[in-house]
C-alpha cells in the first residue's frame, strides 16, 4: 500500500473537516438548515475514500450528536429549528 497521499484523499479529508465545522454550526444556529448540508457533505467524504472511512465514521458520530443536541436545545429554548 503506498503512503502517497492523492487528489481523492485530500477531497475527502477536506469534506469531512468541512462537515466537522457545519456540524459545529448548526449546534448553536438552526440545526434543520446545516444538518442535511452537513451529513451530505460527510457522506461524499466517508465514501469517495477509503483510506479516511474511520475518520469518516467519527464524523457522522459527531454530526448526530451536534444535530440531537442543537434540535433539543432550540426546542427547549424556543429558537428557530430552520
């Protein structure tokens, strides 16, 4: 296996920081319009390569958790959910 790093893995690692940090977002502001921004740009990052898939599970775990906890805490503060 070789350790050269390609165009399609730097693609991919810069689309799942990309969702790490819309993920970051739509905890604090309006999580029904960044969520589905985010798991799509996660989901064309986990899957373009394999060489980050671990890195790109991380990233949907924490994409869940940001998405559940932004959606109850806007419930629970009366903010705009969109």
């Amino acid at each position: 296996m070789s350790a050269e790093r390609t165009g399609v893995d730097s693609a991919s690692i810069a689309l799942l920081a990309v969702a790490l940090v819309i993920g970051v977002v739509e905890l604090i502001y309006k999580p029904f319009l960044f969520g589905p921004i985010a798991f799509a740009a996660m989901l064309v990052g986990a899957t373009v390569s394999a060489r980050y898939q671990r890195f790109g599970r991380v990233a949907m775990f924490v994409l869940v958790f940001c998405f559940m906890f932004g959606v109850s805490y806007a419930v629970w503060n009366s903010r705009a959910l969109y």
